[in-house]
C-alpha cells in the first residue's frame, strides 16, 4: 500500500471552514466509497477541528511487509 497525503489550503474563514468542512468530508468518502479501496481521509480546520472517516475495505490496509524500493513502510498520515 503506498498512502497519498493530499494537503489543501483555503481562503475560508474559520467559521466558514467548520461549516464546510463536513460536507466535503461526506463528498470525499462517498467517491471513495465507490471504489475498492481502503482509504482514511482527514480534515484539519484551521482552529484545529478534526474530522474523519476510516473505511478499511481491503486486508491490503496494512502495510507490506516488504516495501518496494527499499522505501521505508510507515503507517498512514503519519505525522
């Protein structure tokens, strides 16, 4: 599994953010969720709300015990 790390700045103001927040996380998993994909996406507002949805569908969430390249196997969104 190799994770994607997508990170989005916005103009909104904070109010603006909290609000929208939820919806865009409700439209990322509904995508998501049409896919055979296990996937975790993470919203952070600016004042520091977090927002998350988890749907590990496949068994291939773990990470390989074998990365290729030699890379480094680290869990997802690790900080």
């Amino acid at each position: 599994m190799v994770p994607v790390h997508i990170e989005v700045t916005s103009t909104l103001t904070q109010e603006d953010e909290n609000r929208i927040a939820p919806a865009v996380l409700k439209l990322l998993s509904g995508i998501l969720e049409m896919l055979p994909v296990a996937y975790m996406v993470r919203i952070e507002t600016t004042d520091q709300q977090v927002l998350e949805q988890v749907n590990p569908q496949l068994s291939s969430w773990d990470a390989p015990a074998h990365p290729p390249s030699g890379e480094v196997a680290r869990p997802f969104l690790e900080s």
